[in-house]
C-alpha cells in the first residue's frame, strides 16, 4: 500500500476546478503519488495519514508540479533600464532589484 501523507493546516487551497474554489485551512491526502481527497475548513482530514506536514501560511495549488517559475521576475517586467537591453544588460540591471 502507498504512503499515505496529510498536508494539512494549508492557509489557502486553490482547487483549480471549473468553480474555482479556494478553501481556507485547507488539507489534501496523497496516496503514493496521487491526490486522493481534499478539503478545507470545516471538512475533516480522513484519519490515518503517516505522515503529516503543517503548510501554515502556504498556498498550495495541488497536482501542479512547478519546477521552473519567473513570477518574481514578472514584477519587474517594465523597468525602463532594463528595456530593449541585451540579456546580460537585462540581468545586471534586475538582479540587484530581485535580489531583495
């Protein structure tokens, strides 16, 4: 039988499904690799979870694997030295502005 692992305590849960729900105090089970039920607030967690993690004060968007994102970056999208510049032009004048 697969690991059974409870997210749980997640500060906003963003289902991603046509209604667009997003739950406050939110917990997914994984089973293996797999989501196998969710829910939030008032639902309570089925028992039997091996292991716990506590994701207070995280947004969790569950089954999107992100393994590469630029979001930060898009904040700076249109600071005017950085425009028209060559790429290391580009990365030299947003890097010290990312890097706080």
């Amino acid at each position: 039988m697969p690991r059974r692992t409870l997210l749980t305590n997640i500060t906003r849960l963003v289902c991603m499904d046509d209604a667009r729900t997003e739950l406050e105090n939110g917990w997914v089970l994984v089973e293996g690799r797999q989501i196998v039920a969710l829910g939030g607030g008032a639902d309570a967690p089925p028992p039997g979870a091996e292991h716990v993690i506590d994701l207070q004060g995280h947004v969790v968007l569950p089954g999107m694997v992100n393994t590469h994102h630029h979001m930060y970056q898009s904040l700076t999208r249109a600071v005017p030295q950085a425009q028209d510049a060559s790429l290391f032009g580009w990365l030299k004048t947003l890097y010290p502005i990312w890097a706080g």
